[in-house]
C-alpha cells in the first residue's frame, strides 16, 4: 500500500534541531579539521599503528612493576587525604550543621574546585614544588574535593533534623553529634563513593604520572617520547590490567558495603 | 537473629581502634614508599606562596593581544562536541549490538559487549598518545581520543538503558505481526531517546574537561595553550588562561544542565 | 472463525498446564473464559497469538478470504502475517508511553506496512484519519496528541482498543482487559468491546464473572488446565463454586465492590 497523500508536516518538529544540529557538526568538523574521510583515516592509522606497537617488548615489564604500584600508590594516598579533606568541607558545607556563611562560601569554593580539571592543578603544583610524588598526591587529593564534597554534603543535608536535635538534648557538643549523628549516617556512602573516586584516581594517576608525577604514566609517556613503541605497549598493558583490576576490586567491596553494611 | 544482638562496646571500640590503626600504619607506610610528606606540603607552603605571587594579578591582555587564545578555547569546544557526539552515536550503535532485547545473536552480543568493556578500561592518555603518533598532534587527534573514551565511557551505560525499557509495549507490538525493526523504532526509541540525549549532553561535560587535558599530550585546543604559557614561565598568562578555562567549564556545565532538565522534563512521566 | 483443537502445555517437570483444551468461537461470539488463577486462562490465550507455543493441538484460524492456517505449525515469517489480523488487547494496556495516543493506535497497523516505511513514520494522512476515527469510536479523539504516559488507566485501555479497532483484525484477543479498572471504566471498556463481536469473533480473558454473564454470548471456565465447562455465559451459583473453588469468596468480595445492577 504505498503513500496516498504524504505530507512532511509532521516531520516539521525534528527539522530545525536537526538542521542546527548538522550545522553545528559541520562548522565544529571545520574547526578539528575533521572531514569525513580524515576522520575514516584518522581512525584507520589509529588502528594500523596498534598493529606496529604489538608484540610488546616483556623485557620491559619487571622494571615497570614499580613505577605501576607507586601509580597505584599515589592514586591511593590521594583518595585517602581527598576523603579525609572532603569530609570535612562537607561537614562545612552542610546547612544543618554550618552557619549560613560559611555553607555558601564552602559551597562556592566547592564548584570553583570542581570546574578545574585535574590536571591544571597538577601543573601548577609541579611548577611550585617540581616534579615527584608530592604534587600527585596533593592533586588527586584536591581533586576529591569538587566531587566527593559536593555529595557528602548533600547527603548530610538529608540527614534527619530529629536525630541532630537527640544528640543535642542530652547536652552532645558539635563534635559529639559529628562523631555519633553524622558520621555513622554517612559512613556507607562515605565508603562507596570514596571506592569510587579510588577508581577515577587510578586511571587520573595515569594522566598525571605522564606530565610529572612519575609512576608508570611517566614511563608510557616517556616509551612513547623515545618512539619504543613496543615498551610502550607493555607499558598499556599494565595499565588496562591496572585499571580493571581496580575496578573489579572496588566493584566487589562497593557491593559489600551495600549489601552487609560492613566496614561501617 | 537472637533476641540480644550488639556488639559490646568495649569490642567495638578495640574493632575501630585497629581498623583505624593499621589504615594509619598502611598510609604512613605508602607515603615513607613514595617519599610524599604530608606536611611538607604545609611546611613548603612558602612554595605555592611564590607561586601565586608570580601569577597574580593575570595578565589578561595576552587573550586580547593573542587572538589565538579565543580560537583555542573554540577549538576545545569543537573537540568536546564533535567528541560527544560521534562517541555517543557510535556508543548507542553499539549499544543496540550489546542489548539483549535487540539483538538476538548471542555471538554479535558477546563481541559488542566485549568491545565496550575493553574501551572502557583504556585510560584517556594512552588512547591520546597513540593518535597524536598516529594522525599527528592537532585537535583532530583529541578529537578522536574523545571519540574512543566517550564509547568507553557510555556504552555499557546505553546498553544498560536499552535493556531497560519496559518490554510490554515491544510485546504488543510483536502481537500485531510488527518486525523487530519495528519495535526497536516504536518502542525502544521513544522510550531511551530523552535519557540518550541527557547522557550525551553529560559526556560533553565531561569530555570538555578531558579535552583540557588532552590539550597538555598534543590533542590541541586551550590546553595547549596553557601547556605552552607555562612551559615558558609566564605564569601570569596562564593565571589569566586558567580563569578563562573555569569560567569555560563552569558555563557549559550550567548551559548543559539547562538542557538537561528540558528535555528530561518534557518527557516526565506520572 | 477460529478452532482450537486438543491444546497441551506442560512444564518440563510434567506438570500439565493446558490439558487438551478444545473450542471453537465464531464470528458473532463473545467468548469469556473464566477460572481460578493460575488455572491457564492467559497461557491459552497466548497460544491464540503464537506468543506462546504449546507442546501440541493446534489453533486453526479461518477467515472468509484465506486458506485455514494452524498457527502453532507455521514459520515466524508466516506467523507474522497472521498475526496483523490479530488484535490483542492486554491487561497493562503495554502502550508506549512516551507516544502520543495516535502514535500509539497507529502501531496496530506496523505489521500490514513495509518496515522501511514505517522507520520514517510514514503513515499516510488517510491512515492518521481513520486512526483519529477508530480513537473517536472511543470517544478519545480529544486525547489524541497527549502522551499516553499522562493518561488514566480507563484511558489508557481506551486507546488500546482503538489500537485493535485500527488493526482491523478478523479475531480479536483480551486479556483481563478490565482488572486493573474501576467498575465504571470497566463497564465501558465492556460496552466498547462487545460491538466488536459482531465484525469478528472475540476471545476474553476475565475475572469477574457478573461482567462476562452481562456482555459475553458465551463462556468457558477452565481449571486445572481442563475446559470444564462451554456454555451459557449466565452461570448458577453452583457452577461457580465448581468452577473457582476456594476462591469463589474472593470474586464474591470483588462483586461487592463492582456494583453490577443487570442480574
């Protein structure tokens, strides 16, 4: 039964955001010089000179076991210290347990924190403290701050006002009901986002382990830098099995804590 | 469970202690490993003191006198853009091949899903390093790291979403001798299509953050230009860059979440 | 017409749960099938639509200008023919939501269009009319740009009916079409569904057996996987302890509740 009467009316609605759309797409392909068949090329050589980074060089592997767990290090110091850190903004950027003032300005400082990627930080702190693990550490640190904050404080916020109140009518201090109130409410999130941030770390440590920060970041940048294309591969290998390893674990404990509640 | 079920305090007091005690032991041992004292960082703080001294006030007249600086902060843009959007519609492809109510090969799933779970542990600075060896440092290669990392990233998600979807309108469907491909278009679309582009307008806030970062490997964009700024120590132009990327971020954030809520909020269901 | 010869089903395990099931329901008919729950009321429904397979019988289906065709014994490609001239109204309506309710009563006929028209929504402005009028039939045309999603359960059903009134099949299915509505909704989706016999044979699936003696021209009760009784919709009490057993109390509760004044 072929169309009687076809009328586009009813395509009218998708049109406009679709022509805004391809024009978009079309200025932006401009911009990245991203024509269709460069991007088919682009994506072609990608793939191509996968095949000349393989085999990978094993030869290279013991020595960079090390750099691989101080990445793992690093990125594990540095949710440590963001967790701890975090906490306590949160704990400053909660309305029920800050005074208004100080809440805005926490919060503020908050989101300042959390539109700055890693990395800028990062840069910064080398360029104050020179290369080493320090300005890793104190990074990914910082960078738990914008995320890890933001939600703990808004789970603070729904704790209930009844249970602060308790703690308060038996005479309990801010720190009392911080201690007993607070803490234990928040602790399975607290746990499970921080598993969470572990995650990002890891993969974060990477990234900044090639700028600066050593650990097996640097040797994939450095592999690369020397055009040792086939250490670099192990390099990626370690770091995808680095990765998922990560991932699986805090994977299990997440589902621990949510399941049993332990570690609380 | 019985009828007397607590931990006496006392117990739970030594619990803590020792849980408390070996993390304690096991950080101090980590940061001794890697050399990091975390009071140094207060100790040096006259470091960070220097630093801001060099960089304040910014010099913002290196973003007029350099009109490089504003087709940077565009070039990123595109990246993240072009990035989400090609990332988005190659994950939702791929999507379709991994979800279990639209495809019905078992063997296409497996291959489909086992590419998304091994994109999605390749970090970001690997897959840069080999496209800007590959196609050569520009914004193209960042464009194409976005590519890869924005499957990674929200293809398992997609799948998930697709499987998701209530299944008896595909049933009714089905009742009345309708195709497969005809389901996925009556029923799976309509039902993912809003929650596909809040997540894709939600990859483009994350990917203009990558992109930042790629820009420092070679991808291009503001990042280069901060990478550049600094690399020759004018740290008051990358005191004024740095501002610019915030306010940059901070924008498309709220101009995204804008859109966000308008179109998951068209869509809101009783 | 449709016949439906010795259906069989059992689990793996060997417990039957259609025990050779036959009957026949012709143009004109409004077939109600009661029994208790679990009894096998919907997975005999079901094999009516090929949406399930039993292990044997067979469901021959007639119409005036085709060959009779065994639907349990045909391909899927010839299954979905078939099934474009079967329409099916569920119990959870199973619309899209996030469609309009036109949208909606258009899908009765993706079926009967070639899927390369239907990925574009090429439907055809006289297709749209006679979905508006098969909508208008019950009295839901006003709705027809709303999303389904904001509509009422009566509502909702409405348009599913007009979904299968749109198919324009020649054997229409219900399955418990009115559990999940109120007494006045259910009535008239009841009074909506029972013209529809006189086009086609209908085949229901109901709970309420006040609704079935009221509407249907015919019922049969199944327990246990067997057809125990085909016969006159209005049924003795005694019938009806024979048919649900235990749970006769409950329908009783449940008639209390739905005041159906015709007795």
């Amino acid at each position: 039964m072929p169309p009687k009467k076809f009328s586009f009316k009813r395509y009218r609605k998708f049109i406009l955001p679709l022509i805004i759309l391809l024009a978009v797409t079309e200025a932006t392909a401009i911009v990245c010089g991203a024509t269709f068949g460069k991007l088919s090329d682009g994506i072609f050589n990608g793939l191509a000179f996968l095949g000349n980074m393989y085999p990978p060089d094993w030869s290279a592997f013991p020595e960079m076991l090390e750099p691989a767990l101080q990445s793992i290090i690093i990125a594990f110091l540095g949710t440590v210290f963001g967790t701890i850190i975090s906490v306590v903004f949160a704990l400053l950027a909660a309305n029920n347990l800050a005074n208004p003032w100080v809440r805005n300005i926490t919060r503020v400082f908050i989101a300042i924190e959390r539109s700055i990627p890693e990395i800028i930080i990062l840069i910064l702190l080398v360029a104050a403290f020179g290369l080493g693990a320090m300005p890793g550490v104190v990074a990914l640190s910082i960078g738990c701050i914008g995320m890890l904050g933001k939600l703990l404080a808004d789970i603070i916020e729904e704790i209930d006002p009844l249970m602060i109140e308790a703690i308060e009518s038996v005479g309990g201090n801010k720190i009392q009901v911080i201690i007993f109130g607070v803490l234990p409410q928040i602790m399975p999130n607290l746990i499970s986002y921080a598993l969470f941030r572990f995650e990002i770390n890891i993969r974060l440590s990477v990234l900044l382990g090639a700028v600066g920060a050593g650990g097996v970041g640097y040797e994939l940048e450095y592999s690369f830098g020397m055009l040792q294309y086939h250490r670099a591969f192990t390099a990626v290998i370690i770091i995808i099995a680095m990765v998922f390893g990560t991932e699986r674990l805090s994977y299990f404990l997440r589902k621990k804590v949510k399941t049993e509640g332990a570690l609380t | 469970m019985t009828a007397i079920d607590f931990t006496l305090p006392s117990k739970k007091f030594k619990d803590k202690t020792t849980v408390f005690a070996v993390g304690t032991v096991v950080v101090a041992l980590c940061c001794i490993y890697t050399n990091f004292n975390p009071l140094a960082f207060f100790m040096e703080f006259h470091n960070v003191r220097d630093l801001l001294g060099e960089m304040l006030p910014p010099n913002y007249r290196t973003l007029t006198d350099d009109p490089s600086t504003g087709y940077a902060i565009l070039q990123t843009l595109c990246m993240a853009f072009l990035g989400s959007l090609y990332g988005g519609i190659i994950a939702v492809i791929i999507a379709f091949l991994a979800a279990s109510n639209t495809m019905p090969l078992k063997s296409v799933r497996m291959i489909a899903r086992f590419t998304l779970s091994f994109l999605r542990v390749i970090p970001i600075v690997v897959v840069i390093l080999i496209f800007v060896i590959a196609v050569g440092p520009s914004t193209f290669a960042g464009m194409l790291a976005l590519v890869i990392v924005t499957i990674g990233n929200f293809g398992k998600l997609f799948t998930e979403i697709i499987e998701n979807v209530e299944s008896p309108p595909a049933e009714a469907i089905y009742s009345v001798g309708a195709s497969r491909m005809q389901v996925i278009r009556y029923s799976i679309i309509p039902q993912i299509l809003p929650t596909l582009i809040a997540n894709m307008l939600f990859a483009f806030d994350v990917n203009i953050r990558s992109a930042i970062a790629l820009g420092i490997f070679g991808g291009g964009g503001i990042g280069f230009k901060l990478q550049l700024a600094k690399s020759v120590l004018h740290y008051k132009d990358v005191a004024a860059i740095v501002s610019l990327i915030i306010i940059m971020v901070i924008l498309t954030e709220k101009i995204s979440d804008y859109l966000r809520r308008k179109i998951l909020g068209e869509g809101k269901l009783k | 017409m449709i016949e439906v010869k010795n259906l069989t089903k059992s689990l793996p395990n060997g417990r039957k749960l259609l025990d050779g099931i036959s009957f026949k329901v012709k143009k004109g008919e409004f077939v109600g099938i009661l029994g208790p729950s679990g009894a096998g009321k919907t997975l005999t429904l079901r094999c009516l639509n090929g949406l399930l397979k039993p292990d044997s019988g067979s469901v021959i289906i007639k119409s005036e200008n085709s060959q009779p065709l065994d639907i349990c014994k045909i391909d899927k490609r010839e299954l979905r023919r078939v099934r474009q001239k079967i329409g099916v109204i569920f119990q959870g309506y199973h619309l899209v939501k996030r469609l309009s309710a036109l949208e909606n009563v258009m899908i009765g006929r993706l079926g009967q269009i070639s899927t390369w028209r239907s990925m574009f929504y090429g439907f055809t402005d006289a297709e749209a009319e006679e979905a508006l009028k098969a909508l208008d039939q019950v009295k839901m045309s006003q709705m027809a740009g709303m999303q389904t999603g904001s509509l009422s359960g009566g509502e909702m059903q409405r348009v599913s009916i007009a979904r299968a009134i749109f198919q324009s099949p020649t054997l229409l299915l219900a399955d418990e079409p009115i559990s999940n509505l109120d007494p006045s909704n259910a009535k008239t989706i009841m009074k909506m569904i029972k013209p529809l016999s006189e086009l086609m044979p209908v085949v229901g699936v109901f709970h309420q057996p006040e609704m079935t003696a009221k509407y249907c021209t015919r019922v049969i009760a199944i327990k246990e996987g067997k057809l125990i009784y085909d016969g006159d919709p209005k049924l003795s009490n005694k019938r009806l302890e024979e048919i649900y057993g235990e749970e006769l109390e409950l329908i009783e509760q449940q008639e209390h509740m739905i005041p159906v004044t015709a007795k």
